[in-house]
C-alpha cells in the first residue's frame, strides 16, 4: 500500500487540531472489535449491517454468506464503505474506510487472512480455508465468502478537544 496523502480539513476541525496520522488511522483499523458495512442493493436502497472483520495485506477482510443481501449487493456493485469507532461525542476516534470489496479466493491470502483473524480474535474466530472459501476450522463446514476492502480514501475523526476531521487518500 502507497503511503496516503493525508491531509486536515479545516472546514470541520478546531483551529488547534491537527491531522490524525495514517499510523494512528491504520492503529485503529487493526484493533476495531465491529464494523458497519455499507452497500448499495440492486434498487438503489442503501443496505447497512455489522460485519466482524481483520485488518491483513493493507485491507479491511470480511466474511458473509452467498445468500445474504451484502453479498447479492457486493456481486453487482463492489463500492463500499466501512465505518468504526465509537458514539460517544468528548472522545475517540471514528474512522469512515471508501473502497472497492474484493472477492477473495485465493488460498494463499485467505490463509492470512484467516491467521489475521485468529490473532485478533485470540482464537474465537477460527477459520480453515477450502476451495476459495472460509470454513469451520474443527468441521470444514460452511463455505463463507471473504471480500477484502483496500482502502482508497479513509476519513478519521478525532472527538474531544480538539475536535478535528482528518482525509488520507491513496
């Protein structure tokens, strides 16, 4: 992944605040617990739901199911964002990632993603990997769809004093 342009829009920071590095943006990508993910349905209707995810390879992974409605959204519109942070309003970090979700079936990268996943969830997300797809690692069961998001435009917003917003763009 380039380094991004990172860049502090004033029209909605403090006038102390200062831009919120890629370090500290990327920090937060890796560590979130929850994401909500934003696709586009095939009638033009916005589609919102939660999606547990792994920062690995310079992207934001996930999993969903063939016959889930973010999946049929994905297949025929790949645009997508994913936000993270907090509700809280005197601090925190939100982080809003813009991209493409790539459909992943490649053994190699689904077995680090899958690592990825092990290592943040301490064991609670066990993925095997069979024939392009995530499975139960104990069963081999299932078949999960694995998208990776690379972000190409990532929106960080520091909450409390000073409040800033910050655009790293790749």
């Amino acid at each position: 992944m380039n380094t991004p342009v990172t860049r502090l829009d004033q029209r909605y920071s403090e006038p102390t605040a200062v831009a919120t590095s890629w370090d500290e943006t990327r920090q937060a990508l890796e560590t979130a617990e929850l994401f909500w993910i934003s696709t586009v349905r095939a009638d033009g209707r916005p589609h919102v739901t939660p999606v547990v995810a792994a920062w690995c390879d310079d992207a934001v992974w996930f999993s969903t199911g063939a016959e889930e409605q973010k999946y049929l959204n994905l297949t025929a519109n790949p645009q997508v964002v994913l936000t993270t942070g907090c509700n809280g309003w005197e601090g925190g970090l939100d982080v809003v990632v813009e991209g493409e979700a790539r459909h992943v079936t490649d053994q190699a990268a689904l077995e680090r993603a899958a690592k990825a996943f092990a290592s943040k969830w301490r064991g609670a997300w066990q993925w095997g990997v069979r024939d392009g797809h995530f499975v139960d690692k104990d069963s081999g069961e299932g078949g999960a769809e694995v998208f990776a998001v690379t972000p190409a435009r990532v929106f960080a917003h520091s909450k409390g004093q000073p409040f800033g917003a910050t655009t790293h763009r790749f």
